[in-house]
C-alpha cells in the first residue's frame, strides 16, 4: 500500500507560504495609487485657466492670485485621497498606512509654497538657482508646486512597493524636466500641462485596470 504525505497546516514552509500570500492580499487590497494619480491628474488639468487668467492682477502682498492655487488645491487633493483610503479600509476591514503619507504631503505643500511665495517677495533669494544650470533646472522642477506633486506619489510608491506607481512618477517627472524643449507655451501653460497630467491620467486608468485583473485572478 502506497502513502502519501499530506502536507501539515504546521509545517513550516506552509506557514510562510501562507504568510506570504496574506501579505499579498493585504498590500493589493491596500493599494489605492490609481486615485490619487487621477486626482493629481485633474489638479494638473485645472491649472490651465489659472496658468491662463491668474498671473495678470496682483495681491497688495505682490503675490500672484494664482499662487494660491496650489495650496488649495493640493490640501483638497489630499483630502479626497484620504476619504478614499479611509472608505476603503472601512470597507476591507484592514488598516492603512496612509497616515504618513498625507502628513509629508501637506507638509511638503506647506514647505514649498512658503519657498515660492518668498521667492516672490525676495527675487534675489537663491538667485544662483534661478539660472539654466541643470542643476537649476532640477532644483526649480523639484520644488515648484507642480514638482510637489511627483514628491508626493514616489512617497506613496516607496509605502505601497509599488514599481508600476514608481515608472509612472518618474514618467512625470521627466516630462517636468524636459519642459524646456518643449515648444513655447501658451498663455494655458500647453503643451507642458497636457503631458504632465496626461501621464497622471493615464497612469492613474492603467493602474485602475491592473489591480482591477489582480483582483480578478485572486478572486
């Protein structure tokens, strides 16, 4: 009579089998980059009209109305990023780690604006950053505003481990840096802004339907 070893729940390469597979679960089930990508993407987008309208008029301050943008805008951003992983975890039942991530973000949004609204003010701060260095060219690509953005989304792929989320930041972050071959913008800020946040966009939709397959496979 033959026998077959029946493989014990104790044994410990299924435990860690196991172990692993729940950590699987729990990471894509976490995993929500696809919704802040398109809401950064429709921040990027709504810049336009304030690129466009927004730089004419001044605050008695000497800051541009459409300075203030962005400060609004990203703390809503990451207002609706946090409702979305806050309802998710509800509904999963399982924690989230994107209470880090919106506390740096914010402070990052804080950090960068004061950085820009003092540069308004005092031309001459940092004036040998403002040249056409390439070192210039990263240091303003990085801290503008916008650059805030492509900050925020590499942190959220260092917490989720996520190297699609990385290639597409680091897709939106190239096309900030070779904004200056470019052809001349135009008073919208395009072609710039339709590249930038069409990278969002589109990273957001495919990372939308990558999970989407993952979670069908797992299902």
């Amino acid at each position: 009579m033959t026998t077959h070893h029946v493989p014990s729940s104790n044994d410990p390469r299924n435990l860690l089998a196991m172990k692993q597979a729940l950590v699987r679960h729990i990471r894509r089930e976490q995993r929500g980059a696809w919704f802040a990508l398109l809401v950064f993407a429709a921040v990027r987008f709504a810049a336009a009209p304030v690129v466009r309208y927004g730089q004419g008029d001044h605050h008695p301050g000497g800051l541009p109305p459409a300075m203030w943008y962005w400060p609004v805008a990203l703390v809503l951003a990451y207002a609706a990023i946090s409702w979305f992983y806050l309802r998710r975890s509800a509904r999963t039942g399982l924690g989230t780690r994107v209470g880090p991530y919106l506390a740096l973000g914010i402070a990052l949004v804080a950090l960068i604006t004061g950085y820009v609204a003092w540069r308004a003010l005092r031309p001459d701060f940092l004036a040998d950053l403002h040249g056409p260095s390439p070192v210039a060219l990263v240091f303003n690509t990085v801290v503008s505003p916008a650059g805030t953005i492509g900050l925020a989304l590499l942190l959220l792929a260092r917490i989720e481990r996520s190297w699609p989320l990385l290639a597409i930041t680091c897709g939106y972050l190239g096309v900030m840096l070779s904004a200056g071959d470019l052809p001349d913008p135009s008073p919208w800020g395009f072609p710039g802004i339709l590249f930038e946040g069409g990278v969002l966009l589109l990273g957001g939709i495919g990372l939308a339907l990558l999970q989407r397959g993952k979670e069908r496979s797992a299902a």
